[in-house]
C-alpha cells in the first residue's frame, strides 16, 4: 500500500487543472445501462472509483473500455440483473445500477451497500422511490431484490428524508422514470450540479426530462433510448480542495483551471470571510492569501449549501485561523473522523454533537497519520502541506478513490510531495 509523504511549510503558486466529476460520471456510467447502444464519456478521471464501476458494468454484462480519458460503455442486449456484493461493498455508489436494471430488465439484484465510515447510509429513500414507481422490493440475503414484471409506471414520489434530498436518491428514481410508462414528478429533489450534468446525459440519450437543478424535477417517460457523447463537468470539490490549500498556505497564490466557480459560491463566500482573495472568470478561480485568517462559521448543507464533501479541508484550514471557528455538519452528523488525526498533528478540534468546535493555533507539526475515508484524506494532506517537517499520510487508497494524481498536481504548485512504498 502506498503512503503519501509530505514536507511542510512551501508556498503554494501557479496554476493547477481539475479533472473530471468523480460523483458526475458514476451515476452516468449507470446511467449508460439505460440503452443498448455505445455511450462515449469524456474527461473522465482515473479514479478507482471509476475503476470498481467499470468491474461492475463488466460484471452486468456491458462492454467497457477507457483509454486517454474517454470511457465507451457497450451494454448491449444481454445485461445480467445482480450486482454482487464484493464490488457494491467497496463503492456505494454502485447502487446507482438499481434504477437503471431495473426499468430495462424488470428485474434487479442489488447487494445492500452497508454503512461506512462517515456514518450511517441508509438506501430508503432510493427504496421508496423505486416502489412509487411500482417496484415490488423485497431484502433478502443481504440483496435488494426489485422487480416490475409489467415495467413501471409513472408516479409522484416525494424524495426528502431526515437530512434533506438524497442525491444519489434522485439520480437512481430520475434514470428508473425515463423508461417508465407516464410522466413522473419527483419532489424535493436534489439539486446538486452532478445530477444536472446526469440529466443532461439522458436527454442526449433521448430522455425527456424538466426541472434539473431545482426541487421538481418532471420525466416524461419514453419507449427506448440511445447511446449518447458527453463531457463531464469538472470536480467541484476537486477544485474547492485546491482553493483551501491556497488559502492554507501563508503567500499562497493558486488559479484553479477547468473549474466552474458557479459551482463553489459557498466555498468562495466563507474563503472571502475568512479573508482570502478570490478572483474569479467564467472557468478560472484565482484564490490569495496574504496575512492573518479570519474565523468562519461553516454549516454543511444540500446544495447550493456548503458541501460536505469539502468539510474535513475546511476544518483544516479553521485549525490554522486565529481565534474560534465553528463547523456544523446536516449531511453526515458523525463526519468527523479527521479530528483525531488533525488533533494528532496539534491542533485544538472539540466535538459537541454534529458541531466541532475549532481553536486555532500558531503551527501543526507533521507526523503519520492515518487517512479514513476520502476526504478525510484530502484534509490530512492539506495539513501537512502547512505544518511544520514532514507528514505521512497513510492508508493513501482512500485519497485515489477521488483525486486524480493528486501528488503530481500538488508538486506542480510548489509543494514538497511525494508518493511512497509503505
Ligand atoms: N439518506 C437517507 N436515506 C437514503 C439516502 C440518503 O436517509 O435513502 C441520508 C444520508 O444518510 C445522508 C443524507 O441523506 O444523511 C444525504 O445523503 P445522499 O443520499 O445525498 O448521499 P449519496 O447520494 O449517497 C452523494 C455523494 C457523496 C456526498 C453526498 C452528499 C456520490 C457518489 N456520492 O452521496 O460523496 O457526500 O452525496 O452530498 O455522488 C464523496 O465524494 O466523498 C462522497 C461521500
């Protein structure tokens, strides 16, 4: 297994380019089960993520190649129904093959993703979703069974749960309406800028779909639908890493390429609180920091909220602002993984509840710590980037299911990183 070894306290300057959405171009390779026919998907990062959902649309019977960033996805006629347990356990994403299986076989077998170490994920409301639809859904042997002999038919299926809409919810109920018989609403649906982009793949598939981007969203279901060229947007969060560890680093002066600012305005707001200069053009964010940090006050929310996926990074940036931050987190109330790692390397994080109180303090100091899950990952990286003499992150496998040679991109701006044989 590989550790990522850092050295402290260089300044981080230049230019750095975003890949492809790691949550955009999963549920669009599912979504690519929807038709017989070719769908060529492009910037598509090397993920390993992306990596376990090509073993798993290989083990549905598709045919899939990916070369230089551009992934062709052959279903063909003779898709298989189960998606087994050893691939949805590593990669909860891959219950995103339910809706798709489902609405072109009848059938699907989808192993049950299980919780995982940001906390409890329960699949409810992708459950109750499908059955508005007319899904009959039995849990056996640890597998969600779904069939609709008769295909399904359209419904009104209202979406939000105790932590507000599930994104990976919506995604799964809009590409099982597509197919579906009448025009299906799904209400307070997620907006986050992945399902947009998923929408956008199955008009060009022939979907007819109103409303992404907003809480209703209208799918008019049709007969059969076909293979389809797209572009994934890039990484938000991918992009948003980046503009944290400029703004982490004292001098830092980093323009983030290939980004789409529109899609960090939370982000951008608290970094310009924290006192952080940010320039922006329609795909560039230039993000400076030059002196003290100011305190922030950061709630994780569904989108256009701040994004939980960017909180670790942020924790990190708090533990180096002077005076008291606070973090509350309304996605994954135990998302906190981080704090003892980052607590390792001397920073002051309390946990109340779903909030983490941080205390700023002059300086980390580096030392091995152990990543847990992906973003978690990303914040102990960013740590180490600030703190003084040399960090280890171990465990690096989490960090390569979402960030595309991170290392190289980070060394490229000025930082003393480096990949390691444990
Ligand atoms: N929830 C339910 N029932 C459900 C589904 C979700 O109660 O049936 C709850 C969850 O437990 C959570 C909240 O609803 O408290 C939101 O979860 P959501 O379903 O929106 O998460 P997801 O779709 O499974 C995606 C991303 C996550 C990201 C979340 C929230 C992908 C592949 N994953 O997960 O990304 O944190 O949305 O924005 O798109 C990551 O990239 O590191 C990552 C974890």
């Amino acid at each position: 297994m590989d550790k990522i070894v850092v050295q402290g306290g260089q300044k981080l300057k230049g230019e750095v380019f975003v890949s492809g959405a790691k949550n955009a171009v999963l549920p669009i390779m599912a979504a690519a089960l929807l038709s017989e026919e070719t769908s060529s998907i492009e910037n598509v990062p090397n993920l390993r993520d992306v990596v376990t959902m090509m073993r798993l649309l290989r083990v549905l019977g598709a045919k899939v190649n990916f070369t230089s960033g551009t992934l062709e996805i052959k279903p063909g006629t003779g898709l298989k129904a189960v998606a087994p347990y050893h691939l949805v356990s590593t990669m909860r994403a891959s219950v995103c093959v339910l809706g798709p299986l489902l609405t072109r076989l009848g059938q699907a077998e989808v192993s049950l993703p299980g919780g995982c170490i940001i906390g409890s994920r329960p699949i409810d409301l992708h459950l109750k979703g499908l059955q508005a639809l007319g899904a009959e859904i039995t849990i056996e042997h640890g597998y969600v069974k779904a069939r609709a002999s008769k295909g399904l038919r359209a419904s009104d299926v209202y979406l939000g749960g105790s932590y507000g809409s599930s994104v990976l919810a919506t995604g799964n109920v809009m590409m099982a309406a597509t197919l579906a018989r009448g025009t299906t609403y799904i209400e307070n649906a997620a907006c986050e800028p992945e399902l947009v982009d998923l929408a956008d793949f199955l008009a060009k598939m022939g979907a007819k779909i109103k409303g992404q981007g907003s809480h209703l969203i209208e799918i008019e279901g049709v007969r059969k639908l076909r293979g389809a060229r797209h572009r994934i947007i890039p990484d938000r969060i991918e992009a948003g890493t980046f503009m944290v560890a400029s703004a982490m680093s004292r001098g830092g002066d980093v323009t983030v390429r290939n980004s789409n600012p529109e899609h960090n305005h939370a982000l951008l707001d608290k970094l310009r609180q924290a006192g952080v200069l940010v320039s922006k053009t329609k795909d560039t964010v230039r993000i400076r920091r030059n002196g003290l940090l100011r305190p922030v006050e950061v709630t994780t929310l569904p989108y256009p909220g701040f994004p939980t996926d960017l909180q670790a990074q942020m924790m990190a940036l708090m533990t180096l602002t002077p005076g008291i931050s606070v973090i509350t987190e309304k996605i994954y109330p135990d998302r906190f993984i981080h704090v003892s790692e980052l607590n390792r390397m001397g920073s002051k994080v309390f946990l109340e509840g779903s909030s983490a109180i941080v205390h700023g303090v002059s300086h980390l100091s580096g030392a091995p710590v152990m990543a847990s899950d992906l973003r978690a990952s990303a914040a102990l990286v960013l740590a180490g980037l600030a703190a003084e003499g040399k960090t280890e992150v171990h465990r690096v496998y989490h960090l390569d299911r979402g960030y595309e040679r991170i290392e190289e991109k980070l060394s490229a701006l000025g930082a003393s990183i480096k990949r390691e044989k444990e």
